[in-house]
C-alpha cells in the first residue's frame, strides 16, 4: 500500500491509503507495513487531540508513533535499533506552507524531544512505583 496526503483549502488535510486492487480508504491518522500496528494504536489513542496541534507537535506525535514499531521479538535482529536521523524522515502538508521533507539534522531536535519525553516517562512510572 501507499500512503498520500494532501490539503485542500475547502476540505482541509487528507491522509488516504491505496491497496494494490486499487481501492482506497481516507484516514485522520495511519501507518502501514510489518510492524505498523504499535503505530496505529498510538494513532488511535491520540489523533483527536491532533487537531489542535501545530505541526512541531504533530511531527513528535508522529515520530512517537513510529519508534513504537521499532520493537521486534526476542529474536529479531532489529529489536535494539532506534530512530536517528539517518534511518528516518517526515513530510509535512499543511496549510499555506510548501510540501516539505524534514531530515538529518534538522530532524534531529524531534528525535531528542521525544528522547527526553520517553525519559520524563520512564521517571514519572519510577517514581510511581516507589511510592505504590
């Protein structure tokens, strides 16, 4: 499948996904491909709030959903690898902006937001459990 997005400026953003039959479904949010499915539950769980974002948000929301697809079983090879700004890039459609494709160093400051964001995470569970 392939993923395309677009902007309307009488209808707004669109996410559609194709299929190889040819058939096509439109999306608030998506992903597609191997380990996708930890990518559209983050999705699910939090594209109504996705609205209200600008796209600097909406582009951590969007790297946050993709690190998730990262972990593989106890046997894959490529359970360890995370996102860098090598293995990754966003495309950002938006309103009065040109299409744009976010990469390398430039992408680097999202990829650190959502580093100190998971470890902010990882200190709230700790301290939880240290005071359960």
């Amino acid at each position: 499948g392939i993923l395309v997005a677009s902007y309307a400026p009488a209808t707004g953003p669109h996410l559609y996904q194709t299929d190889p039959a040819g058939n096509y479904y439109e999306f608030y949010a998506n992903a597609i491909g191997a380990r996708s499915q930890s990518a559209k539950t983050y999705l699910e769980k939090n594209f109504e709030s996705f609205k209200d974002l600008g796209d600097e948000e909406l582009i951590v929301h969007a790297l946050k959903a993709l690190s998730g697809c990262l972990g593989g079983s106890s046997d894959d090879k490529d359970k360890d690898k995370e996102l860098d700004k090598a293995s990754c890039c966003v495309a950002v459609v938006s309103e009065g902006k040109p299409f744009k494709i976010i990469e390398g160093d430039e992408l680097q400051p999202y990829l650190d937001a959502i580093e100190v964001e998971g470890n902010t995470e990882a200190m709230e569970v700790e301290g939880e459990q240290a005071t359960a």
